[in-house]
C-alpha cells in the first residue's frame, strides 16, 4: 500500500500552478486593458478637441474680431467662454502666422504658437500630441476661411495629465474585473485540484513515478498474460505475455479486441457481458485458460481484467498422466480378475478335476494373448500398443467394445510418442464417452491407425449419437465438446488433438461412421526423429 506524500501532491502543484498561470493572464489583461483604455482615451481627446475646435472656426464671430485694431480684446474672453464650458485645457486662436490672439495664459499672447500650424495653413484640420506651454497634449488645429482664403486658426487641446486623470477615473471598474477574475480562477484551481487530490490519492509526483515503474516492471515480467480493458471492449494495457500467448504484432495498447486478429471465440469470451472463470481456449498451437472479471472503483465501472495462462505442456502432460493412470487401473483389474481365475482353477484342482481346470486356464490365457499378440503383432511401438491395450479394458469395464480394425505403426516411424497418446488416445476417450451415453443397442468404437510411408492416418468412429451439420463447423476451432457444460475435462480433449495436429501440419476431419456415430479421421506427418527423440 503506497504511503502519503510528505512533500508537495501533485493536485497541490498543479493548484500552484494554475494560480501562477492565473496571475500571470491578469496581469498581462490588465496591462493591456490599461494601454487599451489609455490609446481610447488619447484618441477620444483628439477626436473631442478636433470636433471644438471646427465649432470654434465656424463662428462668424471669429472672422469679424481678426479684421479688428485689437483681435484680443474680443477674442480672449470669447476664448475662455468656450474652454471653461467644453471643459478644455486651452482654446487658443491666432493668425495664419501663429500668432497667438488668445491663451488661457495672458501672458503669451503675441507670442508664437507651438505645434505644427502648416496643415491648417493650406486648409486642412489636423490632431497631433505635442508638448506646449500646458505641457503634453492632445490638440487639433482647424483652418480658419473667409471667401475661400485662411484668415486665422483654431486650436484646441486636452492636456495628457487630464486624459490620464480620466483613465484612472476608470481604474476602479478595471481592478474590479480583475479581482472577480482571480477569484473565479482560484475557485476553479480548488475545485481541479480537489479532484486530483481525489484521482491521485494525494501522490506526489515523485512516488506516482516510482509507482508506475513498479508496476509496469511487474506488469511485464510475470509470466502470466494479463491484458486490461476499458467498458468498450479497448485495450488499455497488455503485457508481454499476453502479447505472446496470443501471437500478437506490436503493441495493442488502444485498439479494440475486434481489431487484433483473434479467434471469433476468443474474441466473444473477452467481449461479453459474462465474467469468464477457466474458459479453455484454442490460439494457434496453444492451449489458454482464461479468466475475465469486471473491475470497479467506488461504485464506478473501470472495465475488465482479463488473465491468461498457457496449459499447453501441462494438459499434455496430464494427458499422458491420465493415460498412465488408465493403464495401471487396467493392470489392477487384470489382475484383479486373474487372481479370481487362479482360485478358480486352485479349487477345481483341490475338487479334483485336474482336466476341467486345464481347460479354463488354457481358454482364459488364449483369450487374452490372442488379444495382445494381435496389437503388439501390428503395433512395434510399445508405448503404443500399451495404450491401445488399455483403453481396450477401459472400453470394456464401461461396456463399450473397443475394435482394432488395424494398428499399423512399425517401429521405425519418426513421430514422437507424445503426440501419439494425445491423437489417439484423446479421440478414443471420446468416442468411448460417445458410445457409452448410447442407452440402448450396440456400444462399439472402431479404431484403425495406417502408416503409408511417412504418412500416418489415424480413423475412430464410434456408435454414439454422431455430430450434426452445425455442430461440425465450429467443432475444431472451439476445441468442442459434447459433454454437458461443467462437465471435467470438457472441451480440454479435442483442443489438445487439434493442437497436436496443427503443430505437425497435418488435417482433422469429421464425418458419419459406419457404426452410425461420428468419425475423425486424422492425416499428419512426422516432424521429429523416432519415439520422440528430438530431430
């Protein structure tokens, strides 16, 4: 279980920096909102002093005062009239020259006028910033016409120190936006990292690093496939042993399950809706168990996970185990029996009739070497013929006969002893549970094992109850079964020979037997050096 973090959590870093971030985009806002209504202010000064001063040079008023002994006697104080009422820092009127007849400042009048006047002087209004007397302003010089020529111009102008005056007037409104800003980015900061406090567990960074490599050295090291997936069927996570048992190209992380290639079944099993628990499953030459559970985090459904592991040596090694077994239990019950005839043919002495207990003993050992001497005769392979010679009596105690139509397999084949037991033994297994749920008439298995060359063809047809069309579709790549589901061993059988057959690139086929049940028919050939020993 991962210990707290004792330094900083990432949703607490994450908050800093969103904060950070936040304080960062205000302040850059507020810059530029403040230079933004700084250039408003500017360019609403000039467009107010310019629109003045053309009221200014329209009034007739003016061109009478400048033909005038003394233009400032009249002008001066029609002047200030106007700057006082339109809130202005100076209204100043002079002649085509510059020269000022008025000034809020007396003193200058008759002085030169500063700024550019030469616009005005050929007709045309202008707004400029310049430094005068008041100091820095916004002004516009307008021309001043009579009959079509300039008699005298206007000026008029709005002091910088007032215009920035009015844009602190309106810093208040901005500061406020600010703050509301900040405040909605420090509530939504808390909230994010509140949830990432909650997602991360309170994690720093550092132990998150070491968690996920932790976890991904142990994810891809075990040797059990476990893939990951999310509610709509996507690969979140597979490690190297699931993309291995499953024969899959690069790394799946991302893609859907329909889109890696597998098996139409395998794909149904990690899709459906059904937890899985021990399904067997065909892939390539492998045998798989699988499981697949759904997986959730407070109350909340995060997908499946879904584990593989590989039975293929394991099953066969049961197979030969289960074949051991059948044949030991067959020698027990031999033996069994021939204890029984022994006290029969003891007692039949101890009675005195020495020709009677000849005769039983003779016809019970014929009875049985015939049998052996017939399978050891056609099968030089005693491991072989040992299995043949045990499902014999198995087949019997379940009251199923076992026919040895033929057993062709010398000596000197070249396929190994492994993959003989699970062929055959594995298909006579079936065909004996076949025969033996028959509930009435003949219970019979026909067996015939033909080696042409290095070819070997192996047929078991029982008397049971036979495949049908649809049942022989799927048959193979389900490793099908006709045992109940739950059944032990179900599917497990049939997968194994499937497998078996693959492998040495050889065909299975199924189809009616002549004792009315199913038959598979089997053609592989060798790949390995004789009885198993490696090539």
């Amino acid at each position: 279980m991962a210990t707290k973090s004792r330094g900083p959590t990432v949703a607490g870093q994450i908050m800093a920096l969103q904060l950070a971030a936040a304080l960062v985009v205000i302040g850059l806002a507020a810059g530029f909102g403040y230079v933004d209504a700084r250039l408003d202010a500017e360019q609403w000064a000039g467009d107010r002093a310019l629109a003045i001063a053309r009221s200014v040079a329209d009034s007739p008023e003016i061109v009478r005062a400048v033909d005038a002994a003394d233009p400032s006697a009249t002008l001066q104080p029609y002047a200030e009239r106007v700057r006082l009422d339109t809130e202005t820092d100076f209204v100043v009127i002079m002649d085509p020259d510059g020269i000022r007849y008025t000034h809020p400042n007396p003193a200058v009048i008759g002085q030169r006028f500063l700024g550019s006047i030469e616009p005005a002087r050929q007709g045309r209004s202008h707004v400029e910033q310049y430094a005068g007397t008041l100091g820095p302003s916004m002004r516009a010089v307008v021309p001043v016409t009579a009959d079509g020529r300039v008699v005298a111009l206007v000026s008029v102008g709005i002091t910088i120190a007032r215009i920035d005056a009015a844009v602190l007037r309106s810093l208040p409104a901005l500061v406020g936006a600010i703050g509301i800003a900040l405040l909605i980015g420090v509530i939504g900061a808390a909230v994010i990292g509140r949830r990432l406090r909650r997602q991360t567990h309170g994690l720093g960074p550092a132990e998150l690093s070491r968690m996920y490599e932790y976890y991904d050295a142990v994810l891809h090291s075990i040797r059990e496939g476990l893939i990951l997936l999310d509610g709509s069927g996507r690969v979140r996570l597979a490690n190297d042993e699931a993309v291995r048992l499953f024969g899959l190209s690069g790394d799946p992380a991302g893609r859907p399950i329909g889109e890696l290639g597998l098996p139409e079944t395998l794909t149904a099993a990690l899709t459906g809706d059904d937890q899985v628990r021990d399904e067997v499953q065909l892939v390539g030459d492998r045998l798989l168990v699988l499981n697949r559970r759904a997986t959730t985090s407070e109350g909340r459904s995060l997908g499946f996970v879904v584990t593989v592991r590989d039975h293929t040596e394991l099953q066969a090694i049961a197979t030969e185990l289960d074949a051991v077994r059948g044949m030991a239990d067959s020698l027990r019950a031999q033996g069994h029996e021939a204890a029984n005839r022994l006290h029969t043919v003891v007692s039949l002495i101890e009675m005195g009739r020495s020709d009677e207990a000849i005769d039983f003993a003779t016809a019970e050992l014929e009875l049985a070497q015939r049998l052996t001497d017939r399978v050891v005769g056609q099968v030089e392979d005693p491991v072989v013929a040992a299995l043949l010679l045990g499902k014999v009596e198995q087949a019997g105690e379940r009251g199923v006969e076992l026919i040895i139509e033929s057993a062709d397999v010398v000596g000197d084949h070249r396929f190994q002893s492994r993959d003989l037991i699970t062929m055959i033994g594995n298909l006579i297994d079936n065909a004996v549970d076949a025969a033996a749920a028959r509930p009435d008439g003949t219970r019979q298995v026909e067996i015939e094992i033909t080696l042409r060359g290095e070819s070997l063809r192996i047929a078991v047809g029982d008397s049971g109850p036979g495949l049908s069309a649809a049942a022989r579709l799927y048959a193979f790549d389900r490793g099908w079964s006709s045992k109940p589901a739950g059944a032990h061993g179900r599917g497990i059988g049939l997968a194994l020979v499937v497998q078996t057959v693959r492998r040495l690139s050889g065909r299975i086929d199924v189809g009616r037997s002549d004792l009315g049940g199913a038959e598979f028919v089997i053609m592989v050939a060798p790949t390995a050096a004789p009885n198993g020993e490696p090539g």
